[in-house]
C-alpha cells in the first residue's frame, strides 16, 4: 500500500482555526491578531459552543487538525481544555494534528502536550538562517528549532512535520539547499516546502514596495529551488504527494481528504466547510464570531457551490492526481467535459493522463498556476 492510500473512503474531517499569534510576521495575510487572555478564553469557550451544535458531524470525524494563527499560543491550559472537549465528541479519529511555534514549546509544554491525544505535531520553522527569520519577523532561532524537535521526539512525538519557505529576499539556491539539509538532518516525517508569495497589505511587500527589498528570487531562481527539493528529497527518502509536500510515511491525512475532496468541517472565525459539495466560510473577524456564537446567531454564510471545480483544484495538486472515474461518479460529467480547457494543458505537456487519473507532469509542477487558469 503506498503511503497516500490510508484514506480512500469519505469521512468528516474538522478544522479548528486559532487566530492569535504573538507577533505578526513581515509576509503573513492570514486571519490571526495578537489577543489578551480573557479574549482567547472567550473565543475557545465560542468554539466549543459551536462544536456543540455540530455534535453530530463531528462524531464521524476521522481527522482533527488545528491550525492557525498558532494554535500553541493558546497555552497548554487552554489548549488542553479544548482537546479534552473535542476529542470528546470525536470518538472515531485516527489523526488529531496540531501546529505550533517553535517559541512555546519549552520542556513544560511539550510534557503537556505529550499528555493529550494529539499524534502529529507541525512545526512552522520557515528557515534556518538567522537573517532570513529576522526578516520574517519570526522569533525563533534555529538552534531552537533543534532543541525543540528533539523535545518532541523525546517525548514520543512520532509524527513531527517542518515547514519551509523558498524564494526568500537574497536567498541564493545554495541557501536553500542548507535549509533542506538541516531540516532533513533533524529526522522529520513530512516536509512542506512553500514558495514564499508576497501578498498586498503585508509588511514584507510594502518594503518590497518602497524598493528596500528589490533582491527577491526571480521565477526562474525560485523555480530551481523548488526542483531542488522535488529532485533531492526522494533521495533521502520522502515521496512527494502534494506540489509543496513531502513525507516518509507519514502524510497529512487531514490536507489528503481535504484534497481528495472528502468533505470537512471548519470551526472557529475564518475557517471554511464543504459539506455534501458546498463551501462555507465563517465570519472572518474574531470579535464578529465571537458575538454571533454567544448571541445564537448564524456563524456563516454560503461561499461557493462549484464543487467539481474545488475537486480539480485542490486534486490536481495531488501527486496521484484526480480519478476520472470518481470524478464522474461525483459530478455527473467527464473531466475533459467539463473542464475543456484541460485539454491545452494536456496537449501543451503540463498534464498527464496515467492509469485512469490526470495529474500535473514535471514540467506542470512548474507551471502548475497555467494549468489551474485553465480549469
Ligand atoms: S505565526 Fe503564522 S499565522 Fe501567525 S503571524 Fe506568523 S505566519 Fe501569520
């Protein structure tokens, strides 16, 4: 059984979103705040509420991830009521995911932490050079980075994911090549190696803006990183199964069935449903959720109904691709039906057609942005 086979049934998989983070980063557009206890205190209590009236998809959930923001910001109390709750209403799940700052996990926490049912942990590392993460604004040091994975191991942790970026200002591909190999040194199940992109209104693009930062990586640099990591992690022995995702064993069962197009369910502001083919998305401010759960009111509001297409962009990404027949089965059309355009990207390469299934080629990997234009 190759390892991206464990989940091939529909199942509900939940979302939890933790907006707080303790500082914000240069190059972050994400829904988070820095917050004051009593408001995080107010929010988990909100979450809960709304876990409550969804009781019952929850009690068919296979996988439980919490992201963020940075769900350890919580703190281990905090963080530790709300597991105890969940994972309550959750009796039949195989993963229960966490991701966290490097910053907060001392020895303390990550006994704790050892102590809840949670089985994968994801550390947000970014890089390993000092210069690098003092431009991201993060607030971690790489030699503690180090310490807190081994912390981890040390406690039985044997699920441990690192997520890099590429394509940083001034980041030569040797420099990248450094990050991968301390990463790999350290011994993690599953790698994410994301290409940093600038988005508008972060603090990093309006440097870039005010030409204080004109060194990022062009395409063609930021493409020979990528190929990089593409090319060399096999060697030391992870299969890629997503674009940006690489694993040894171990890959993010949640993100899978999110990408196979299995239904999942969001809690918390900003987080996103699908549900029987239809996206939702919750209110995306803090305060603004945090007022609609406590006065009964609705948390969300319909987003998207394109479900065929959410299968083709989300399962393109996917090594294995997207099964024709399956897709089919589920919509009702032929792919190449109802995605005609494809079929440029098929002819001009950038896609493949291999056992039944379409999937990006190499070269599509690149190029994969053309080819999600087209669907
Ligand atoms: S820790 Fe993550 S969510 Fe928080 S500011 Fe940094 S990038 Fe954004």
């Amino acid at each position: 059984m190759r390892t991206c086979d464990r989940i091939g049934v529909e199942t509900m998989n939940v979302y939890v979103h933790i907006p707080f983070c303790r500082r914000i980063c240069t190059y972050c557009d994400f829904p988070r705040e820095m917050a004051k206890e009593p408001k995080r205190r107010r929010y988990v209590k909100a979450l809960l509420r709304e876990a409550e009236i969804q009781r019952t998809r929850l009690s068919s959930a296979r996988t439980l991830h919490l992201g963020g923001g940075t769900p350890s910001e919580l703190g281990m109390k905090l963080l530790g009521e709300l597991l105890d709750e969940l994972s309550g209403m959750m009796p039949l799940l195989e993963e229960i995911a966490v991701e966290v700052n490097p910053e907060d996990i001392d020895e303390s926490f990550c006994r704790q932490l050892a102590d809840t049912p949670i089985n994968r942990v994801n550390l947000g590392v970014q890089s390993f050079d000092e210069e690098q993460l003092c431009r991201l604004g993060r607030g971690h040091s790489p030699s503690q980075v180090e310490q807190v994975f081994a912390r981890l191991r040390q406690s039985g942790f044997d699920n441990i994911g690192i997520d890099l970026l590429f394509g940083l200002p001034s980041q030569t591909l040797g420099a990248f090549k450094q990050d991968l190999q301390r990463a790999v040194a350290l011994g993690p199940d599953h790698l994410a190696c994301y290409h940093l992109t600038l988005e508008a209104g972060t603090r990093l693009y309006r440097l870039w803006r005010q030409e204080a930062l004109m060194d990022l990586p062009g395409e063609e640099a930021a493409a020979e990183m990528y190929e990089l990591a593409r090319d060399w992690l096999p060697a030391e022995g992870f299969e890629q199964y997503e674009i940006s995702n690489f694993t040894r064993n171990r890959p993010s069962l949640h993100n899978l069935a999110v990408w196979r197009g299995e239904d999942y369910l969001g809690l918390g502001a900003a987080a996103h449903s699908r549900l029987n083919g239809i996206r939702y998305a919750n209110v995306r401010s803090v305060k603004r959720y945090i007022e609609a759960v406590e006065s009964g009111g609705n948390t969300s509001c319909v987003e998207s109904a394109e479900a065929a297409k959410d299968d083709l962009l989300l399962g393109l990404r996917l090594r294995e691709g997207v099964d024709m027949e399956t897709f089919k089965a589920r919509h009702g059309t032929e792919l190449f039906s109802f995605s005609p355009r494809l079929k440029e990207a098929l002819a001009a390469g950038l896609l493949e057609v291999r056992d039944n299934r379409v999937r990006l080629s190499e070269r599509g990997q690149l190029l994969g942005n053309e080819v999600f234009a087209r669907v």
